[in-house]
C-alpha cells in the first residue's frame, strides 16, 4: 500500500461503524445489498437486501462466464489482499446447484483506520438480473484496456452513465477531468521502439498509484485518459489533480526532448448529460493545451 507520502489528498475512504450502519440501511432502502467484512475476512454485518440475496444457506459465487469462484476470488478478498477498491464486477449467486442463479453487479471498497490500516471492506451488490443473458455470455465485452490495466473507453463511459443517474437520484457530487499527454507524438519520435507503450503505461501506473481508491479511470483515445471522482467537489478534485500532475512531471527522467507532462480540463456534474460533460471537458483540455501545456483548466462557472 502506498505510504501517505505517495497518495493525494481525499485518498482514504474512512468510516466508523455507526456511518457504515446508516450506509446499509440507505442501500437497503434502495435495494442494494451489502455485506462489512473484518480485515480478516470475517462477515459482520450484512443488510436486509443482502439477505435477500444470498439467503440463510452458503451461497454459491459465479464469476462473469457462470463458472466457480474460488473464495480469494471475490471481491472481498481482492480488496483485503491488494488495498485496491473493486468496480462493478458481475457476480452470479446460486443457493444450490440446481438453483437459478442471481446475477449482481458487485463493488467492494476498503475502509481504513486512522493509522493507514485496513479496518473494513464493504461489498455491495446491485441487482443485475436484467442483464443475466449478458453476464453469463462467454463472449462478454472486455471492460479494461488491455496495455494500460485501467477501463477501456466504453466502459468507462457506461460508468460514467451510472455516475451521472446516482447524482441525479441522490443528489451527490461528482467530478470529471480528461487528461492527456503532452507533445505525445514528439515523446514517441524522441524515445526508442515501444516507447508509446510504457509512455502510457507509466502514466497510467501513476494515475492508480495516486487516485482514491474508488475513482474510475479509463482510456479515453490514444494518449487521454478520463477520470471518474465520485462524492468530490470540482474545487476539492483540483487539489489532488494538481498533485497529480506535479508527480507526473517530476517523474520524468529524459536528458533529451520534451519532458513527460500532461494537460487536463476538469470540470463538476450539474445535470447534464454524459455526452455534454465529456464535451466539456474536452474543450478545457484543449485550453490548457493551447496555454502552453502542463497545466489543468477547470471550468469557473460552476463556483
């Protein structure tokens, strides 16, 4: 896990146990399932839905094609073994063998202690029975972007979608920012065979590396990349943002040519659509381009 040091400010997604309560009953009244685990692994607390879910019984846990999830496989388990937040994964749950399965979409988040430690991890999962057909295809979509680890361009946008429907029905903020590499063709020529590769490779290292844990991250053309900054406000986002792109460029190490930088716009949801968000973001990326690269532009209207 990244030392304090290394991470951006708004990192830790931290709760104590009467907060998390209040959660559970908040997703029950919206049905949606969720399970607390211990830092162990251990099972505390589950909700009305949840229960619903996977009833009294062991449940059995399918992975997206139908097959046998093993028990570190789960969400919960990837959480507790690698500190790193799991993003609407498709989970089928059977009581039997012989039982129709229920598909959920399945989130898992760490919650830590005021020592850095982890203290919880919280499952949550959403009915996605809707899609059954679609979760259980062995041709499924692709969701990540093979070179770089994080979502690819579709998937982040249909998150980007339920993003925007969770702040319209909650009322919840949210930021986006779309980022981009500076004079990325110019790197590519500078540098050796390969170089666009882990130009975008670090880069995208980077991102996970100093990003909150549930942010979402997806490639988002050649050389951008879109961020997802759930419960943050854009004046909030723009402190980590900057962070971010200082590490960025001290990370360059090139004696020769133009330093590894990146410009980004970066902006607040206020209701519309998915497509106009983008949009706008798109056209405050090329402000800070067209201002001399290295920087960010946030859209001042919304203050």
């Amino acid at each position: 896990m990244p030392t304090k040091q290394d991470r951006l400010p708004l990192v830790d997604l931290r709760a104590d146990d009467a907060e998390i309560g209040r959660y559970a009953a908040l997703l029950d009244s919206l049905g949606i399932g969720l399970l607390v685990f211990a830092a162990d692994g251990s099972l505390l607390e589950r909700n009305t839905q949840a229960i619903a879910f996977l009833g009294d019984a062991p449940s059995l846990w399918q992975d997206e094609n139908g097959q046998p999830l093993a028990t570190e496989e789960r969400p919960e388990r990837q959480v507790i073994n690698t500190r790193q937040a799991v993003h609407q994964r498709a989970i089928g749950l059977r009581g039997s063998a012989s039982a129709a399965s229920t598909w959920c979409k399945a989130s898992a988040f760490p919650v830590f202690a005021s020592d850095g430690g982890l203290r919880r991890v919280l499952l949550i999962l959403a009915d996605l029975r809707q899609y059954s057909r679609a979760a259980s295809d062995s041709q499924q979509l692709p969701t990540h972007d093979p070179l770089t680890g994080v979502f690819n361009q579709r998937y982040i946008q249909l998150l980007l979608d339920d993003e925007g429907r969770r702040a319209r029905r909650y009322g919840t903020p949210f930021a986006l920012a779309l980022l981009a590499i500076d004079n990325f063709r110019e790197l590519c020529r500078a540098h050796a065979t390969g170089s666009a590769d882990r130009l975008l490779a670090d880069v995208s290292r980077l991102l996970g590396k100093s990003l909150r844990e549930f942010d979402m991250v997806g490639r988002f053309g050649d050389d951008q990349f879109l961020l997802i900054l759930p419960n943050v406000r854009v004046n909030e986002a723009m402190i980590g943002l900057e962070r971010l792109r200082e590490t960025i460029e001290a990370s360059a190490t090139s004696d020769s040519g133009p330093l590894l930088t990146v410009s980004g716009g970066v902006t607040e949801y206020t209701g519309e659509d998915a497509g106009a968000l983008i949009e706008r973001v798109r056209s405050l990326l090329t402000a800070a381009r067209e201002a001399g690269c290295n920087r960010l532009c946030v859209n001042m209207d919304i203050f």
